[in-house]
C-alpha cells in the first residue's frame, strides 16, 4: 500500500481528492492523523502556499505530499479574492456575501478558479500541476453542496452553481479535477508502471 498525505485541513477537499483520484493501491491521509498544527498560508501566489505546505507535511512526515492551494478569481474585482479566498472573510456565508456586496450589479461577472497542486515526493524534489474552470458570478446564492463559493459559481456552458450541479458534475470539470487529472497521469507513469 502506498500513502500519499494531503496537506490540507479543508474536509470538503479532502473529500473531492478522495472521490477524483482514486488510485489502486494508494491510501490518502490527511496530515492532522500525523502532526496537529495549523500550516501558514503567507505566500502571495497559489504556488508559494501549496508549495509550503506540500515539503512541510513531507519534512514532518518523511512520505510523500500533496499540497493544493486554490482560489476564486473575479475579473471586475481586479482578480480578488483569489490568493486570499479563504481569508477574504471569516466563514463562507460572509465570505459569499462580500464578494456579492462588492461585485454589486456590475455587467461584468466573468470568474474563474484556479488549483494548484504540488506533489512533494523526496527532499527538493517535487511537482507541480494546475487546474482552472472559467465561469461567472450568480446574482444570488444557490444551492447546498460542495463548499467555499460554490453557491455563487456557475461554470461555463451551465445555468446551475456549483453547489446545484452536485459533486459528479463539479468533480468532473473542476479546477481540482484537472489539475488532480494531470498529477494522477504523471503519479500512474512514474510511481506505477515503473514498478511492473
Ligand atoms: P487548506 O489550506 O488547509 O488546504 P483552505 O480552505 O484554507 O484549506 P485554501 O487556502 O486553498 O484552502 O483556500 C481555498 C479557498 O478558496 C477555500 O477555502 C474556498 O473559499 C475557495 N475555494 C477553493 N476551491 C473551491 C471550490 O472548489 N469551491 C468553492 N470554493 C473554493
């Protein structure tokens, strides 16, 4: 069996990490079964924070690590909240009701979000994999599924939020599940097939 450690807290991502990667042989766990600390998010791109977490859950625990950061980016607020996302308020409702209250009536809802995944494996030795879903802002949240700013996202070629369309459709065309796509095709090929 082979453990890969998900640097993440979120429990909502935890389970679409879970129900998207789905690897034989392979057991997810997240780093709180290990070490009970809360990892600092100061980077100011997805990049630098999905990085730090990754090699500090690897340097803890000695296995290999998966790091994700994400955000929401809305064109008409000059990309915010994007590296913020989770910072941007104190819980979701809050965090919904800003972007809301800022984007006001404006025409222009185009947004996207964006994951970046890096997976840690050895000392300096990692890899990095990225997803993005364009849509646009919602008037008004609905729907009760998936988490963050679900309610309010609407992807391309859609009428429903995220949180509407549920989580096959979301975990299919999802900024998590085209970067986590890429990562299993590079994890398939040199942690797999090299071992047949
Ligand atoms: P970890 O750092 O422990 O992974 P987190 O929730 O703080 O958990 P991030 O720092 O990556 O995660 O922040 C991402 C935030 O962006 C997240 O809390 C949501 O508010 C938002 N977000 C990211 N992906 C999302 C998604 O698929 N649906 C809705 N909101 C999302």
């Amino acid at each position: 069996m082979f453990i890969i450690v998900l640097a993440t807290r979120n429990q909502k991502k935890i389970e679409e990490i879970n129900q998207i990667l789905n690897i034989r042989n392979v057991v997810l766990r997240p780093y709180h079964e290990y070490i009970d600390i809360h990892i600092p998010e100061p980077g100011e791109t997805l990049l630098e924070n999905s990085l730090l977490k990754a090699e500090f859950v690897h340097r803890i625990t000695k296995l290999p690590a998966l790091g994700e950061d994400s955000g929401l980016f809305v064109e008409a607020l000059n990309g915010a909240p994007g590296v913020l996302s989770a910072r941007y308020e104190v819980n979701d409702k809050k965090r919904i009701e800003r972007v809301l209250r800022e984007l006001g009536n404006s025409k222009n809802r185009k947004a996207w979000f964006r994951a970046v995944i890096v997976y840690y494996y050895d000392i300096k030795k990692y890899e990095v994999f990225e997803g993005e879903i364009e849509g646009r802002i919602a008037y008004e949240p609905r729907g009760e599924s998936g988490f963050g700013y679900d309610p309010i996202f609407i992807p391309f070629g859609y009428k429903e939020t995220f949180a509407e369309l549920g989580p096959v459709i979301k975990n299919k065309i999802s900024h998590r599940a085209k970067a986590l796509k890429k990562f299993k095709k590079f994890f398939i090929r040199n942690f797999v097939e090299r071992q047949k």
